[in-house]
C-alpha cells in the first residue's frame, strides 16, 4: 500500500511546487492531470519546489479517465462540500493503494464525480468565515493526517541531514548574562 497525491487540473504553479516538495518530505508519488493553468518546467516550479523538485516523483495524464485507468485503489476527495472530516477516515485500514485527490484551485473536483463518491469525500473543518484553504496548505494537512495514522512509514522523526544531536552540540546562551 502507498500514499498518493493527486492535482486535478492545477492553476497555481507555486501551489503545485509547494505540494512537490511536500510530497518529497513524505515520499509520496504526485498525479497531475491534464490542463493545467502554467507550463509545467524547472523555470516555473523551481522557487516554490526549492531545490527539491529533482526528487519529487510525478506523473502526467491527459485527463481523469487516463489516470483511473493507470491507478487502481482507493480515491478520496477533497472538496469543501465534503461532510466529513479528513481525520475521520481510518487510513490505516485501507488495504489499497490511497489516493487523495484535489481539485484546481478555482472551481475544486468537478460536481458530478464528487456526487458519485459521497462516501469518499472530505473536508478540513474551518470557521464558516473561511470559504477554503489554500491548495498546498490543504495537501499537506491532509497527508500529514494519513502519514499520522500509518505511523510515519519510512519518515524520520529526528534530524538526518545536520544529525539528531545538533542542538545540543551548541554552547550558546542567548539569555545568559556574563
């Protein structure tokens, strides 16, 4: 079983390097489908993906049809009519591969795919003041909530690249007088 990120239709292209780089941290494979508001390159994605773009592990598809046919388990759909929400789900019984779809940034998961998937469908509560998050913000609350119940698979919990015990290699005292 694996976590997956799917982008219907992305608009934004800091939204859709903020969400590579994401899924780079979780080690989870992205789908983008087909059109897309920006062209998909090193120039446009390059500030939002940081210099984690080389890693990120993404595919294209002309369309929804041409990913479900490619992708077989279980979608779950963001969108704000969603009346359940995304911690409600229990992830970790799911024995398919997990797809967590989110729509453009604009008009979200068209209406009739959603109304077929009622059961699947899911929102991150919020003040009725807010009509909805931002697309990469969204994401990565999301796939946190997955990576949470499935226990982090694979994700380390302390500092790799600096070391675990780097704060504690330093003698400084901010706050400290004399």
């Amino acid at each position: 079983m694996a976590v997956h990120v799917v982008l219907f239709e992305p608009e934004i292209p800091q939204n859709t390097g903020n969400i590579l780089r994401t899924c780079v941290a979780t080690n989870t494979r992205v789908h983008i489908i087909k059109p897309l508001g920006f062209e998909l390159s090193k120039e446009t994605l390059k500030r939002s993906a940081s210099n984690h773009l080389d890693m990120a592990e993404y595919t294209l598809y002309e369309d929804f049809q041409d990913f479900e046919s490619k992708n077989p388990g279980t979608y779950f759909y963001m969108t704000r009519y969603g009346k359940k929400p995304h911690s409600s789900f229990d992830f970790a019984s799911v024995k398919d591969d997990i797809y967590l779809i989110f729509g453009k940034e604009s008009t979200g998961i068209p209406y009739d795919r959603l109304r077929d998937h009622l059961d699947f469908c899911f929102r991150i509560p919020m003040s009725g003041n807010c009509r909805s998050l931002n697309l990469s913000n969204a994401v990565a609350i999301a796939l946190y909530e997955v990576m949470r119940q499935l226990d982090y698979p694979d994700l380390s919990l302390h500092e790799v690249q600096k070391g675990e015990d780097f704060l504690e290699s330093f003698d400084i005292h901010p706050f400290k007088k004399g």
